[in-house]
C-alpha cells in the first residue's frame, strides 16, 4: 500500500476543506506546547494552569483535611482534576492551531509522532518532509 504524502500547503488547504482531520496525542501535547517551536503566547498559560491543577490535587486537599476537614480537601482535589484534565485538552488544541500557523511546528509534531493526519476514509497520511527524513536516516523504530 502506498503512502501519501503531502506537504504544508497541501495539509492547510486539505485541513480548511475537512479533507484532512489531525489527530493530537494529548499525552505529548503539553511538551509541544512547551517546547522552542510552541507559540510563547500559548506558554504561559499552560504552565499555569497544569501547575494549578496539581496544586489542587496534591498539596492543598492534605492542608485543607488538617485545617478545614474532608469535604474542602476533596472539593479541591476533584476541582484539580477538573482543571487537569481542561489543561490538556488545551494544550492538544494549541498543538493544533500552532500546527496550522508553523511549518516548524508542523514539522516538529509529526517527526516525533504527536499528531495523526488522516484523511475521510482513515487512511493516514504523511509529510514529505518526513518521508525525506526516512529516507536518508532509516525508518523510525
């Protein structure tokens, strides 16, 4: 079966129509988006509100058992995961939106399996520019 590929141009216009649909590793997203190539407006706001979520789910329930009793401790542990699991649906839709605004970006996500293009029938589609990659270093294992 043969591979299609494509390059940049190719997936904006493709995505725009809804030819293509991208699918984000949520696990990888928050490094994408921390990463040199992420938009640095996207940065802060993602440290932020992980850091948030983690706070409410470790440290403060224990100070707020001691201090306040069970039902604020557990209020703010499931408030933290509330927010933990918002933060990384956020950080999939920044690697998306940085994808459709920078080749880099693009590049960088699909090199190191971040993100899955496939096209209406499922079939998935590759960059050229990884295709060259395979080529002239051997295929990723």
């Amino acid at each position: 079966m043969d591979k299609k590929l494509i390059d940049y141009q190719q997936f904006l216009q493709g995505y725009k129509t809804g030819e293509f649909a991208v699918l984000v590793n949520k696990s990888k997203a928050g490094d994408f988006v921390m990463s040199k190539f992420g938009d640095k407006h996207n940065k802060p706001a993602h440290l932020f509100f992980t850091w948030l979520g983690i706070i409410l789910i470790l440290p403060l329930p224990i100070i707020l058992l001691i201090f306040y009793g069970w039902i604020h401790a557990v209020g703010s542990f499931i408030i933290g995961l509330m927010i933990n699991s918002a933060a990384r649906k956020s950080a999939s839709q920044f690697v998306l939106q940085n994808m459709l605004e920078s080749e880099d970006f693009w590049d960088y996500v699909l090199l190191h399996k971040g993100a899955i293009i496939q096209d209406k029938q499922g079939n998935e589609i590759t960059s050229e520019f990884l295709d060259r990659m395979a080529e002239k270093y051997g295929e990723p294992k």
